[in-house]
C-alpha cells in the first residue's frame, strides 16, 4: 500500500492528511523537508491522525519550495524539440551532455492542483501538456517522493528561439501538480507507468503512454545537478521530462480536459 500527503482547503485554511486522515495543523511540508531522511521517517510516523481529510485537494506544495524541470531526458521529447525548433542542434547537443538542461518551473504558490483550471498563452498558437513525473526533494537533495506534474508548454514560442524557453514554460497556469505525493526512495521510481489522456467535449482526442525507464538519466543525477549550486533548504520539486508528445497537428484548446496517471496517482485538469 501507498503511503500519500495531500493537501486541502480545509475551513482553517490548508491542512497537510496522510493516507486520508488530517495530520496535525501544526505540520508543514517545509519543516518536515528540512529535516534528515530518517528524523523525518520517524517523525511522519509518530505524528497523530486525525479526522478524514473531506476537504478539497490543493497542490501539494508550499509557497516556500521552488518548482524545476529538466528538458530533453527522453529520446522522444529530444526528437519533438528538434522538429519544431530552427536550432535544432541545440536539443541534440544536451541531449547528449554531462550536464542536463534544468529549468525554473514555478513558485509553489503559483501552481494548480488537482482539478483547478490550467490555461494556454494567449499569445501562442501550439500548446501541449507535457505529462511528468515529478521528483519530492528534501533539503539534502533526496527524493522523498513523487507526485504527477504537467508541464504546459508554448511548443511555438519554444520553437521560434531557445531563449524564449521561460516564455514557453512559464507563464500563469503552466504548472499542474497533484492529486498528492506518494511516499517512496528513489528505488522505487525506475518503471513506472506514465499515461496522458485528453478530451474534447466529451470525446478523446489524444492519448499516449510512456514508463519512467525510458529517462535517460538517473533520477538522482537530476536532484544531484538541481542542488549543486542552488540550496534548497524547505525542499523542491523536479519535474523529470516528457516522455509523451502530441503530434505538430494538436494543440489544447479552453474546455478541453487534461487527464494524467502516474501508476493510480492521478492529476485532471480542465483548460481554461
């Protein structure tokens, strides 16, 4: 059995449950990520539950944790960037480096959760989820966890030039995370399902699969590189590349409905 926290919009305002029950309202996500591995195992496992968490989910993240993403770390995502993109040496080149392109996703406070709305560029005419497993980080660069994440990006604008790349990705609404973080070591991460299904008015239009095995690089030597230069003493999350993506003749539209399963931990989406 999972062990999951989520995160709700309870009437005292948000309130971190564990498997279903509240915990304490005293409990942060920043505090129990500063903490060592395994005074944080033994500090989630002696705090009490309490009643059903029954209220709405929200991210399950903080204002204090930074959001990052990797790109290019599947053959498949290399092989898209190139082909929408007029530097196309650009993607093979990283592709293939010791060093992989890390990029800054979101503020905690600006990500949506399971269920809340998503959007596309106003000013973009090629948009594309991008379903991602999502790296939990403690403070010493561990993964703790993981969650399901949605990169929504401006395939034109990422297109048209490199360095538009944070036009591309971050903007208002692009970062989905949820419904919740799944408890696990890093072990535990090496083949997972990754699956992306969308529908319009009710029909779907898209749907595609992919196993975290395919990642080019190792999970850890992600976390190992985001932190290398970059403390992050309450925690992160990192997204971990796409492994899924749509063809050049789709693009999401306002009213479609995003729908993304990482093994049962599933994030929905509609698009505004």
């Amino acid at each position: 059995m999972h062990t999951t926290l989520t995160r709700h919009a309870s009437a005292d305002g948000p309130r971190w449950a564990i498997d279903g029950r509240y915990l304490p309202a005293e409990f942060t996500l920043s505090q129990w990520l500063a903490l060592p591995a395994d005074d944080a195992r033994q500090r989630l496992a002696s705090l009490p539950r309490g009643d059903v968490a029954d209220a709405p989910l929200l991210a399950p993240v903080e204002d204090a944790q930074e959001v990052w993403a990797s790109g290019v770390t599947y053959l498949s995502s290399r092989m898209a960037r190139e082909a929408e993109s007029q530097s196309a040496d650009v993607y093979q080149k990283v592709y293939g480096a010791d060093r992989p392109e890390l990029f800054f996703k979101a503020n905690g406070w600006r990500v949506r959760g399971h269920g809340a709305p998503i959007r596309v560029r106003g000013d973009s005419h090629w948009n594309v989820p991008e379903p991602e497993l999502v790296l939990v980080l403690d403070a010493a660069g561990g993964i703790v966890g993981y969650t399901t994440g949605n990169d929504v990006s401006s395939r034109s604008i990422e297109g048209e030039n490199p360095l538009y790349l944070p036009q591309a990705k971050v903007y208002e609404g692009s970062c989905a995370m949820g419904s919740g973080i799944r408890l696990c070591t890093a072990g535990q991460l090496r083949d997972l399902p990754i699956s992306l299904d969308i529908v319009r008015d009710g029909v779907p239009v898209f749907a595609g699969t992919t196993r975290s095995s395919q990642i080019k690089r190792g999970l850890e030597e992600l976390a190992g590189w985001l932190l290398r230069e970059l403390p992050q003493p309450r925690g992160a999350f990192l997204f971990t590349g796409t492994g899924v993506v749509p063809g050049e003749d789709f693009t999401l539209r306002g009213g479609d409905v995003v729908r993304i399963d990482i093994d049962g931990l599933v994030l929905e989406n509609p698009v505004q």
